[in-house]
C-alpha cells in the first residue's frame, strides 16, 4: 500500500472535522483508493487552546514552516482562512511542488491570479473543492462530470447564513434583526456577520465558479454584490402573495458578455431553489449540452466541509500516485479573453416597492417617469389606505436595464409623494424548464 | 497534443448525441483535456436508415468486430442497449485491453458479475455515468467527490417516464392510463412501456447504486420492484389531503444488511423530491460525513445522456494517457460480504386504500386483524356515504414489517364487507432535514 504523507494548517472546526474523518473512515478509504495517508503535523496558533478532537500533542506545532519543509510532507491541507498566513503558506508549499488542498475562497478569489500562476510555474498542484458549497462536489462537477459543457448559466444560494435568515424571515414573518439573532444564537452565524449578510462571501464563490465556467479569472472586484439588510418582512410578504420567495443568489450568466453577480431575488415559488430552506446550498448549472442539472447539499459546517477536503486529499494522492497533470484550471480560454458585463447592461425584471404618500395621482407621477425612460410595469399592488397616510406601493417591472431603471429610481425618488428609501430587488425565472421539459427526450432512445 | 481513437457501437439517439456534441464542442474539449478525439468508425445494423446527424458515410459499418481490431481504436463507446451483442461487444473490448464507456444499465445490472470479472482480469477499464440519472454526474459524486463517506442510504426518482405520468396525474387528476398515453404521445414513454412503468429500468439503476455505495455486486434479482401501473387518481387525492406526493422512488438502505427497493412512495409534500416533476430525476445521497446531498437533471434523452457518455470519454482519455490504474470498481467490501435484507424485513409506514361496503362494524373489523398483528393506525379517513354503497376506506399504518403488513392484509382481504383489490404504498419521510438542520455547523467555523 502507498503511503502519502498529509500536513494540516489550521485546526478550527474544520481542520479537526477533516482529521476526524481521516482517522474514522481511514479503512474505507484506503481501501477505495490504495493509498493510506499519514498525518506528519497540524500547524495551529494555539498550543493549549481545548478541542473537541483528539489529537496526539507532538503532532501539534506552531511552525507551520517546518511542515513546509517536511520531506515527509506531499500534500499540504490549507484551513487557516484569511488571506495573510494563508497566502504565505500555500505559496511556499506549492514553490516546494507540494500538492496543496484549500478550502480558502477568499483567497482564491482574492490572490488567484498569484496563486494559479505560481501553481503552473512549480508545475504544483491545488485542489478546492471545498472552497464552494461545502461538502457538494460541484467543482468536480464542473470541471469533469459537465467538461464537454459550455456554462450558459450557473446560479444559485451559495451562502448558507443568508438562506437560514430568509427562510425564517418567510417561514415566522419576523424582521430580518431578529432573524439575524437567531442565526447568531443557534450558530449559523458569525458574531461579526457583515461577510455573509452582506453578499461578499457569496462573492467570493461567485468569482471562483465564473472563473472555472468560463476560462478566465475574474476578478473578485468585478463581482456585482448586494446583501440582504436592507429586506423586510413586508418585502417577503408581497413577493409570496405574488407567487415568488426572495432569496440572495449567485448568478453567472454567459450572454454577450459575462454577468457575475450576488443580490436578493425574486424566483417564483415553483421554481425548485424556492424549496431550498435552512442553511443549505443549491446551485443549479446549465450546460448547451446536458440542460439543467442541480446539486444541493450542505454548504457549511465542519463534517461537510471535511467530505469536500478529504475526497481533494483522495485526488491529490492518486495524482501523486499516477504523476498526472493537472487539468487546465481555467477551462478553454485566455485570461481577460472574455468580457464582463457591468451590472448596468445587465437586464431583468424588477420588484419595486415604494413608501408613498396615499392620495389621488401618485401612480400618475411615477408611472410617468417609467414611462419616459421605456420601462413598462407588469403589475401594481397598492393597499387601500387613508388618503394622506404613508403606504406602500409595489409595482413589478418588466425587463429592463439596471442602468435605465436605476436613473428611473433617481427620478422617481424626487417625486412630492415618496417617502423613505425605494426597495428594488430583481425578479428572476431563470426560463424554469416547463412541467413538459426536456425536450431532447424522444421515443426510441437507447436510454431512459 | 495527444491524439487517441475511439469507436461508436449504436447510433439511435444517444449514439448521435454523442457524436454531434463530440464534434460540436471538439475546441473546447481539446482546451479543456489536451486530448484530440478522433471518431475512427461507428457501428450500425442498418446502413440505410435515415439519421438526423450527418455522418461520413465511411465512418459506418455493420460489423463491429472490425472496431473492436481496430489498432488505432483505444476506447470502445457501447450504445447499443440491450444484453446480447453489447455483451459480446464490451467482453471483446475488454479482452482486447480497451477501454470501454457504456450506458447500458440492464446490462450492468444482469450481467455485471462478468463484465467486472473480464474487466480486472485483462486490466482493462470500463466507465458507465450515464447508466445511472443521465447526463447528472452522479457515479463520478458517489465515486470520487464524496469518496471519504459511507453510504447511509441512496434514494431518488430514477426513471423519468414513470415521474412524468405521476406529475401528470397529480396536476390534472388523470389516470394512469391516460397519462401513460400523454407521455407515448409526447414521446417520454416508448410504446412499449413495460420496462419503465413496471419499475425495472429503475431496478436496474437500484443494481448499479447499492453496488457502488456498498462495495459488493447486488444481483438485480435481489432488487424488490413494484411499478405504477396500479396508482389510481385516488391515491393521489388522498396522498396530497394528507399532505403528501407520491413518486416511484428506488431506495437503498445500509442498515442491518443492505435494502435495495423501487416501488411508488408517499413521500411528505415538504421534502424536496416531491418539487422535481416531469422528466427529471433527482437523487439523495446519505453519507456519514457530508449528510445530505442532491443531485438532480434530466434522467434521459440524447444532449443529457451525451453529456455524461463524453464526460466518460474523457476520463477514459486521460487514464490511457497517464496509466492510471481504475480505483476499485466496488468500494471497499468484497463481494457478497454484506446481508441483503429481505423485503419482507422492512419496515416502513403504510398507506393502506380499501374498497369497502359502507356499513357499521367495518373498521372495528379491520382494526382488530391490524391489532392482533401488532401494527398501528395512525389515522383513517373514511369519507361519509350511503349505508350499503362501496366506498374507498384510507388507513395510514404506523412502522411495520412488510412480512406483517402482507399477512395482515391477506386476512383483511377475506372480511366480508371487503371489495376489490386493497392499494398498499409505502410511505416514507427519510428524516427530513428539519428547517434548522445542519447541527455540525458552529460559529467560528473556518468555512460557511
């Protein structure tokens, strides 16, 4: 049997989630894949800090450096987080043409491009499976079950903390505070949330998947990114009795251009990311060849996350075993090849709700602005009120793009009658298949 | 850039999917593998026949066999369907030492014992994602991305044909045979459908899974299969008053011996596969480690299956070019090293659907012989008719043995204000994840 020698930096809950299951499953896996793997060292920050899992003392070390320089060492398991020691370590380990296994977004989609060309320069290796959806295997996905694919569209939830908070915020109608509290109080949420509750988090996949579909990077700077404060309980109410749940997605779109994107959504209740509740992930794909295909699954935590590192570990050993090369990261084109569509050609229907003064007219006034600038409304909802009380007002928009909807917005905002800050929130169906879809699908297939 | 031959047996359908996309997407395949595909003869029965896709007529051939010699052929792509001469075809391939990608299920499923034999005894290789849920890369999923867990259970809706009737039933309230005739009509139901709605395509899929997830071959004749041909409009009624759908699901379940099963399910209206209508498949995958995952797309047709048949081209590509050795076809047990449970060792909740003459004492007679074999009522609806009319009687049963429940019911059946056949289902909740499921997840996690 071959033995391969493993080191892992960062002992948080997932580093000890991944050195849990290595042990546990250890039979298993060597017998799935003829290789046994040893763990020579676990870098951490804190000798003496109390850990859940067991681990033996003189494995622990706070020189990461040496597990670097271990000869021992073959595939380096990065689990820090952050883009400083991260950064260091994962570069020295692949300029010693160590294999390196990260769940570290942030830094892919901060430092790729650093980090890739020094991969390819070292003729080294990284795997991060990990880095999107958790213990979903969608970047193998992507790039080897999908790879006769071109990716129209790939889009989906891709943060767990904020689908935890809509869903309640749908499923009890509280306020997005409160919904907030009781993700931080049961766990899902960090005490400083802003990463998750402010899109960045989804971002940072975002920028990953748009970069292995599409075969440049993207810069994470380009990723258009909006969050979900700012959603009200009202917000969720309207859109259900419209027939849609709101939800922050990813969205990757190719089309004249490449859209990269994370923002709340409107999608219509039928559509199957509508039933993704708690703090799961889905990310649906659609390929020019296979159609829609969907993977779901959890996109956190410690033992899903350590499913995603330990099958990279399996990947990273058998290519060591093999000598293989790694396959192009970046897909069929050159990097910058491609070009990134800014949010303001982007089009889509829009939810638009409104405070408004409630007296004769006021639909007047900004029916007047849309209809200068083009844009058509699909629907009105406007509560009876009191004349002279402050009520809502949602219209629903039909396509259009942002940037003409958003100077609209500008307009409209100066109107006598408004009050407060506009909530506009885009609406997407994302063409769902049709109940009769698949229309590839014809009598005498040799497949069924 | 590495240039390796293959040859196409069978040209329905998937065959010409293959083919066209192969061609289509030639560049980016090229970019994305290092590897050019060169097509060097496809074999047919009929040289004649009208085909869709333009193809060099000197590319077809009536005999295989002369592929198969071919020197400059490395991998034998199989589409023919059937078990007879795909047999003879991928058992000659094999002893040949070439590479072989099938799709073809019943084969794998019947005949896999000396397929796999032939397999490791000349070294060969042989690939088969698109056996399994079509162009969704689910083999590759259970095989590689979440190679560290065990499988717990594996479930998911498998034929396509059977889901589109039911879906169509559920919505329009149409019979069976109605439905079934829509779908022959749209062309998602071959005109003979008995392979389909009787169950056994999806047995054939249940074979391949449990034999993959729990690492010995699982005869087909094991696989306990009830089709659909039976559900009435009724059913379906009655399923969604108490808040459920009902799909024809292949389960396996690794619990004191293997389960492995396809029969119609009432599975609660909140659980995620009650969402996939039409003709896709979605599948659920119960690892120890990463807890839930799904994966979903289109069960069939030529783009979807294509998909995956090149997605295996391309492995089967890169393997010859680094000779990797094929990891363990059957996981980590030896063959017939599990128990495979007996249906009748089961246990499940019941939907039970009587025809009985409406008069008093009928349920005090049923609920005696349930009582006296231990099982019981969690609820009855017996909807109010006329004292000696036929009316439909609903128990839901409570957790029994099948063994039980089919004893019970025989002598339920010989009451004599019993009429017709009894419509026994099973219903199953698989645990659903609660809505705030993902107990591993902690605050503090490296990852979320």
């Amino acid at each position: 049997m071959q033995q391969i020698g493993i080191a892992i930096a960062g002992f948080g809950t997932v580093g000890q989630g991944v050195y849990k299951h290595l042990l546990q499953n250890r039979a298993l896996l060597q017998q799935r894949l003829g290789i046994r793997f040893a763990v020579h060292g676990i870098a951490v920050r804190n000798l003496r800090r109390k850990r859940l899992v067991k681990v033996p003392r003189a494995l622990l070390t706070r020189d990461w450096k040496s597990l670097v320089e271990d000869p021992r060492v073959s595939i380096v398991v990065e689990l820090f987080g952050g883009c400083n020691e991260a950064r260091r370590l994962i570069l020295a380990a692949l300029r010693k043409g160590k294999s390196v296994v990260t769940a570290n977004k942030a830094l892919l989609a901060e430092h790729g491009e650093e980090i890739f060309e020094v991969t390819a320069r070292y003729r080294a290796k990284i795997y991060f499976e990990a880095s999107v959806a958790g213990g979903v295997p969608i970047i193998k996905a992507l790039r080897e079950g999908l790879i006769v694919n071109r990716f129209q569209m790939i889009y989906g939830i891709l943060n767990g903390t904020c689908n935890y908070i809509l869903s309640k915020m749908s499923r009890d109608g509280t306020s997005f505070a409160k919904a907030l509290a009781a993700a931080q109080r049961d766990g899902y949420a960090e005490a400083n949330p802003a990463l998750d509750i402010d899109g960045i988090d989804a971002g940072h996949k975002v920028a990953i998947l748009a970069s292995l579909s599409n075969g440049f990077l993207m810069p994470f700077s380009k990723v258009h990114i909006e969050g979900i404060r700012s959603i009200t309980p009202l917000d969720i109410r309207f859109a259900r009795l419209l027939g849609y749940e709101i939800k922050l997605l990813g969205i990757i779109r190719a089309e004249n251009g490449i859209e990269a994107r994370v923002h709340p959504v409107l999608i219509p209740r039928s559509h199957i990311l509508a039933a993704v509740d708690g703090v799961y992930n889905a990310i649906v794909v659609r390929g020019d060849v296979v159609g829609d295909a969907m993977f779901y699954g959890r996109g956190a935590g410690a033992d899903a996350t350590a499913s995603a590192v330990i099958a990279d570990i399996s990947e990273a050993g058998l290519d060591r075993l093999y000598s293989t090369e790694m396959r192009p990261l970046l897909g069929p084109r050159g990097r910058g090849a491609a070009k990134i569509k800014s949010i303001d050609d982007v089009v889509s229907r829009y939810y638009l709700r409104l405070s408004v003064v409630d007296r004769p007219g006021v639909l007047a006034g900004i029916a007047s602005v849309l209809a200068r600038a083009h844009i058509g409304i699909s629907s009105v909802i406007q509560p009876e009120g009191h004349e002279g009380k402050v009520v809502p007002l949602i219209l629903m928009i039909h396509d259009a793009k942002y940037r003409d909807m958003r100077r609209a917005l500008q307009q409209i905002v100066k109107l006598p009658t408004i009050r407060g800050r506009p909530m506009l929130v885009r609406v997407e169906s994302f063409d769902v298949a049709p109940f009769d879809g698949g229309q590839d699908l014809r009598p005498g297939g040799d497949v069924s």
